[in-house]
C-alpha cells in the first residue's frame, strides 16, 4: 500500500508510528525505549523510571569508595515512587499478556535489582525475538509437524538440517517469506 501510494504521488493519512517505519526500514536494532513514548506514553513513562534506577545502580556500583554492606543497603533503597523492584511485582512476562515469555520460564523469574537492566531490553517487545541462530535441537523442540508428518519424517529432518545451517540474514529472510516477519514473535 505505501509502495503504492509513493509510486502514484499520493498521500495517504496513516498515521503509523516512527517505530514501525524504522522496523519497515530494517533499522529496528536504533529502537529505544524513546520509541515506546510514540506506542504508549504511560507505559514508556514507567519504562523510563526503571532505566532510571538502572542508572542509579551503575553510579552506585561504579562508585569505590562503598564497602559491599554499603553499596547492598543503597541498592536495596533504589525505589519506583517508593516502591522497590522486587515490590513491583514483574515477571519477564509481557506486560499485559503473561503468557508471553520475554525468555524461557519468564513467568517464574522475577524482576530484581539485579536483573532489571535485561527486563528493560525493549527491542523484543517492539521487534520479536533476536534469538542465536537456530539448531536442528531447538527446531525440534519449537515445531510441530502436521498433515501426516512427524519429527521422525524425512522431510522434516531434512527442512531443520537446511534451516540449521543457514546464517542470521538467511533465517530472518526466510521468516520473511514464510511469516511476513524478519522475527519470530516473543514466545
């Protein structure tokens, strides 16, 4: 539709977000969590926060002149609008959807102090999963084969070799044609 739009010198009023155009453009890996005030202000608000007690942290831990007993209690006194981290009550689930895992098991990791920095890793919320390449293990694991084929089939074998072996740029090509997606969506 944009494609066309362009080639017809037309405009069309469709407000799409900068995020989306810099993902359209294969440039999602610029995103921030700056992008998220464009999708949802209150939630990129409260994103901000927590990056800024990240920030704190990183000052704290930098800072020599704290024993290990100084430098725990300050940590611990970090807050959101007085709140700790622990007693936000977050999980590494999407938030408003735990179903979604943001990794493996999410739904029982709960977000600390210490691992909030990877809980606010925000490009696999806006973009999808950015997971290693894939094996022919994980592919087994992930797919379920259908229409009289098994894991067992020799097709199928055959389809996790070839998809094994490909780099980052073939499989996100390949999840192209096949989803309309360069990602596989988190979870």
């Amino acid at each position: 539709l944009m494609a066309k739009a362009i080639m017809d010198f037309r405009l069309v009023d469709l407000p799409l977000g900068l995020p989306f155009y810099k993902w359209m453009l294969r440039q999602e890996t610029s995103l921030t969590s700056h992008d998220l005030f464009d999708i949802d202000p209150v939630v990129a608000r409260s994103v901000y926060h927590l990056e800024d007690i990240v920030r704190q942290k990183k000052r704290l831990e930098q800072d020599k002149s704290q024993t290990k007993e100084s430098l725990q209690y300050a940590l611990e006194t970090l807050t959101m609008n007085g709140c700790s981290v622990e007693d936000l009550g977050l999980d590494f689930t999407l938030p408003g959807f735990p179903n979604i895992e943001l990794k493996k098991g999410g739904k029982d990791i709960p977000v600390t102090i210490h691992n909030l920095e990877e809980y606010l890793r925000l490009d696999q919320l806006l973009c999808g999963s950015k997971a290693d390449t894939w094996d022919a293990k994980t592919l087994m694991e992930c797919c379920r084969p259908d229409h009289g084929y098994t894991h067992d089939s020799r097709a199928v074998k055959f389809l996790f070799e070839i998809l094994s072996s490909f780099d980052n740029e073939q499989q996100r090509l390949f999840l192209q044609f096949v989803t309309g997606s360069p990602r596989l969506p988190v979870g």
